[in-house]
C-alpha cells in the first residue's frame, strides 16, 4: 500500500515491520495476527488482574472479560491501521486499544449490578475526592453530614449516578460514557455541576471559604 510504505519514511523499525507484516497477505499476516492477539491477551490478562480488587468481576470470568477485550481490540486495530501516524511505537498506539476495551467491559459488568447506595468508607473518601483539604476536613466534623446531605438531596438523579460512578467508584470514564451514550464532554460537565453544587452548598454553611465564582450559577 502507498500510504504504508509512506509512513515508513518517518518510523521506527519496529513499527515499520508491524506494518508490513499486517498489511501482508497469506502466511505472513496470519503470523503477524497471531502474534499481536498474543500480546493483546497479555496486556489484557495483567490489566484486569491489576483491577480485580475494584470489580466484581472475579475468577474465569475476568479472564473472559480480558479475552473479550483482546479480541475486539484486535479487530480495531486491524480497522484503524491506515489511522496510525507514528505518534508513539505501533505496539504502544496497539496497547491502547486492548486498555480501553478492558476498561469498557470491566465498566458495564459493574452496570450489571451497581451499588445501591453509598458505604460507609464510600462517604469518607468524598471530601478528599472533592478537593478539601484536611485541616478543612479536620475543622468540622459536619463537613461530611453536608456532602452526604447534598449529594443524596440537591444532585439530580443523573448528577448522582455520574458522580459517584466517577468520583466516588472510579469508573473508567470512557466506560461510563459508554453506557450512558455520552461524550466525554458530557461527562465532564455533570462532574462539574456536580462539585459546584456541592462546594456551594459547604460555603453557604461555612464549611469553606467562598472562592471566586463558586457561590454562581
């Protein structure tokens, strides 16, 4: 193909081959095929392993989450070849793919049966999410009763379940805006609205000093 052989120009050696090879025929893609699903089920097996204590996903399942997210990945890249412009090493630019795609499963099995309400170490991690400090933290002990009362009360349904998806739960926001069908942009501006209701509801009640803007709407 021109554009490949164009792009050869400017990468690096190892890329270059990765290139050639999937870009091949016969034999010779088909090695080339296997041995980056290969790497990809690698990646993916370390990468739900390093996230099994933030899942419910546990056991063979999670191994069939990161062979899942291998193949899929693979069939991206396999899409996208001509997109790749030599910004980073083809396997690098490769590992993304298998990355989000785990971050993508791993979110919509906790969809599958999210928690209901907040726990109890849940809450006390808020204010350090929310950015108050802890002498801030230190100076009331109704700081914490405030968020709770706010998040529970003044967030709107989906405020809430952005906020403590993201916030609270560390949900990958890609996987979250994936199952919401929402852009990342999106996203960003519920936690944003999210926060200023809450930062303006512990200024109001002097739980924090009134920064610039924070008390607008």
């Amino acid at each position: 193909m021109e554009h490949a052989g164009l792009r050869a120009k400017d990468l690096d050696e190892d890329s270059s081959a990765w290139l050639r090879r999937l870009e091949a025929s016969g034999g010779e893609r088909q090695a080339a095929e296997r041995e980056l699903h290969a790497r990809l089920v690698r990646i993916a097996l370390a990468e739900v392993r390093r996230r099994s204590a933030s899942t419910p996903v546990a056991g063979p399942e999670l191994d069939d989450v990161a062979h899942q997210a291998a193949g899929d990945a693979m069939l991206a890249i396999l899409a996208k070849l001509g997109d790749f412009r030599g910004e980073s090493r083809f396997i690098t630019w490769a590992y993304r793919f298998v990355i989000l795609e785990v971050s993508s499963k791993l979110g919509r099995h906790y969809w599958r049966d999210p928690p209901v309400a907040l726990d109890a170490g849940q809450w006390e991690r808020l204010p350090d999410r929310l950015g108050i400090d802890p002498e801030q933290q230190a100076e009331s002990a109704g700081i914490l009763a405030e968020v709770r009362r706010v998040v529970e009360d003044d967030l709107t349904a989906h405020q809430r379940r952005v906020f403590v998806a993201i916030v609270v739960d560390g949900i990958p926001l890609n996987a979250l805006a994936a199952e919401l069908d929402l852009g990342r942009n999106a996203i960003y501006k519920v936690i944003f609205d999210a926060r200023r209701k809450i930062r303006r509801a512990l200024v109001a009640n002097g739980y924090l000093e009134d920064d610039a803007g924070v008390t607008q709407r």
